[in-house]
C-alpha cells in the first residue's frame, strides 16, 4: 500500500530545480536583453512557490510519522526550521515579483531588490535541503530497511526462500 508520507521526497525536488533554474534565468536576462528569460524566469518562480508551498505540507505531514528523540529530534526541528523560512523567503519574493510585473516596475533598482531577494531564496533552499539530507544519510528518518528479509524467513533472503521452497517440490 502506497504510504503518503513518501510524497515529500517525491515533491521536494520540483521546488529546488525550478527556483533554481527561475534565479539563473532571471540573472541571464541581465545581460541577454531578451523577455524569454525574465518571463522563464517568472512562470519558474510561480511554479517553484506551488511547489514550496507543496513540499512544506507534505513535509510537515511526514514529520508526524518520525519519532523524535535525541539528535534526530534536533536535525528535524532544525530542517523544519530551514524549511518555513524558506517558504516565507520564496513567497515573499514570489507576491514581490508579482506586484512589480503587474505594476510595470520589474526594472532597475526593482529587479536588483527582487534579485537578492530570489538570491536569498536560493540559498536557504540549498540549506533546507542539506539539513533534509542529514535527516535521511546521517538519521535514516523515514527510512525502511528490509533487506529482503522477513519475519518467516529464518534469516534467509526471499530468492532463498523461493529456492528451498522449489526444492521442497
């Protein structure tokens, strides 16, 4: 049975890629005087903000299913802590851009502002995701090791199991 707590490393990865592919657009239409890529740009960053949005839910949901103690305890509040001010750093920056586009403001001093704003974005989604990366290579949180073993297998692996199973034909 499919367990939902599996969606949030399903969904982190689309927010990470678009918000960062949004910033190296947006950085490029600096210097290529195109409205490809500050368009690019823009729809990246709507899209990477549903995404956020996304992936913090899922996350905090997973969250529940952990049983926190000890330095596990510690690594989970500190990403869950990485991961709300990254979602208030990318809204905030996805509602700035937005009202400088509708108001024909996304120029000069403007662009430079939501710049370093998106910049900031960036860098705490790289955080987030390190601190994410702890919780699963040094914490194992969520991790479900089998190793091809199960409770009736006499410490054997299912392909010897359906072996000896053969040999009992």
């Amino acid at each position: 049975m499919f367990d939902t707590a599996h969606l949030h490393p399903m969904i982190v990865h689309f927010p990470i890629a678009l918000l960062i592919i949004g910033f190296l657009f947006d950085v490029l239409s600096l210097f290529v005087k195109k409205d490809f890529f500050s368009n690019a740009g823009f729809y990246l960053l709507i899209l990477g903000t549903v995404g956020v949005i996304a992936a913090y839910f899922s996350g905090d949901y997973a969250g529940d299913g952990i049983t926190e103690t000890g330095t596990l305890k510690q690594a989970l509040e500190i990403h869950e802590e990485a991961a709300k001010l990254t979602l208030w750093i990318v809204i905030t920056a996805a509602v700035f851009r937005i009202f400088l586009v509708s108001l024909k403001k996304y120029h000069k001093i403007y662009k430079g502002i939501f710049l370093i704003l998106f910049l900031f974005g960036v860098l705490s989604i790289f955080r987030t995701g390190f601190y994410g990366g702890q919780l699963v290579y040094k914490h194992a949180a969520g991790v479900q090791l089998n190793l091809g073993f199960d409770a009736q297998s006499n410490g054997n692996t299912e392909y010897e199991n359906n072996a000896i199973e053969k040999d009992d034909d």
